[in-house]
C-alpha cells in the first residue's frame, strides 16, 4: 500500500523476532488479555506507552489522549476504564503525563488552535485553580512544567471521583490509582507521590503531592 511500505516491512520483521524468541507469543497472546495496568496518558507521538515501560503486548491496556485529561463525560475513556476495571479487572490504573506537553503549553499560553481549545479548557481548569502558585514562577519553562504535574495530580482525582472506580472500591476490589510523569529528554518516569486506593484516600493524597509540589 503506497505510503504504508516501510511501516509493514518493519511489522513483519517485529512478528518474525518475536517468534524467534517465543514460538507461541502470538497464538496465546490471541486467546486472551489479562493486564495489571491501564495507561492513560497523552497522545504525543514521543510517548509509545508500553514501550517505555518494558511490558509486552497484552500486558496494558492503554487509553491516549491530548494532555492526558480524565473528563467525566468523555465516554470514550469512561468506557475504556469500565472495560479495563470490570472486566480485564486491572489492578493499577495509571495517569502518566509529560514534560513539554504541547497541550499543556497551549493551555497556559491560551493559544487558539481550532476544535481542540474546547478540550484543552479542562487543561485551563487546572492552571485557574492553581494560578497563584504558578504566577510566582518565573520562568515560562517552569511553569509548563509545573502545569504539566499539577495536571496529572488532578487527573488522578478525576480519576477517583468516577463512578467506575468507586463502585469498584465499594465492591472490594483492589485497584491503586497512581500518578507519573515522562522526561522526554531522559526518558524517564517520575513518581508524583500520588497514589490512591480507596475513595478515603482521595483528598489526603491530593494535599500531599500537592505540598510535595511547592517544596520542589
């Protein structure tokens, strides 16, 4: 297929290494799925989701979007997050977020980019209920970047206040809910101190990374 050459040239040669390696990756991988995590994280081409955490297929169920926003009607996520809570019944739900985050940068600019500045007002929500701390910064950099953590801190919450994952605590089920963040330019992870496994612990872990934030 004109245009799509060289990217079914470099699938065949994936499939045939990793049959190298496992003989039966593929036909198991075919009867079934049973990650541990769910990644929500931004769409950003420089964030391939399992890759960069080490995990084969099939060990993470991933939903992507512009700057990582949770938004409680956004069916799409929901969805994802139903399927991934009731019935892959992961334990983990990751929000994993980036440095350099051009929605994020958007959002703080308030630049006009078209269809997408609707979504990326939730981003804006964000900077408005932390504009004083972030008007103290200085430097622009700075201040994306604090905005690109107070954004996965949020959307964590976000995360805990949906029905689907409060019915799954009120059923007794074990899910932890974290936030991480991405260093483009090390490609590493980075802890948020944000982790969440009962609605209890909401508020609490909010207050704490947020605090953690501001001694940064």
């Amino acid at each position: 297929m004109e245009g799509l050459a060289k990217l079914l040239e470099n699938n065949q040669a994936w499939a045939e290494g990793i049959v190298a390696e496992d003989a039966d990756f593929f036909r198991r991988l075919s009867q079934h799925q049973s990650p541990e995590y769910l990644w929500i994280g931004c769409s950003d081409s420089r964030m391939p989701a399992t890759q960069l955490v080490g995990l084969d297929p099939g060990e993470m169920f991933v939903h992507r979007n512009v700057a990582n926003v949770v938004v409680h009607t956004d069916l799409n996520c929901l969805s994802v997050m139903q399927y991934a809570v009731d019935v892959l019944r992961v334990k983990h739900i990751i929000v994993c977020g980036h440095y350099g985050c051009g929605g994020v940068m958007a959002a703080l600019r308030k630049m006009k980019l078209g269809l997408i500045d609707n979504w990326l007002r939730h981003v804006q929500d964000v900077l408005a209920r932390h504009e004083a701390v972030l008007a103290a910064i200085e430097s622009e950099e700075e201040r994306i970047e604090r905005l690109c953590e107070l954004n996965v801190i949020e959307q964590v919450v976000n995360v805990c206040q949906t029905t689907v994952v409060q019915n799954a605590w009120e059923r007794g089920h074990k899910l932890a809910v974290h936030g991480l963040i991405y260093g483009l330019s090390d490609g590493l992870l980075r802890e948020l101190n944000i982790r969440v496994t009962n609605q209890e612990e909401a508020g609490p872990a909010w207050k704490q990374a947020i605090t953690s934030l501001s001694s940064k």
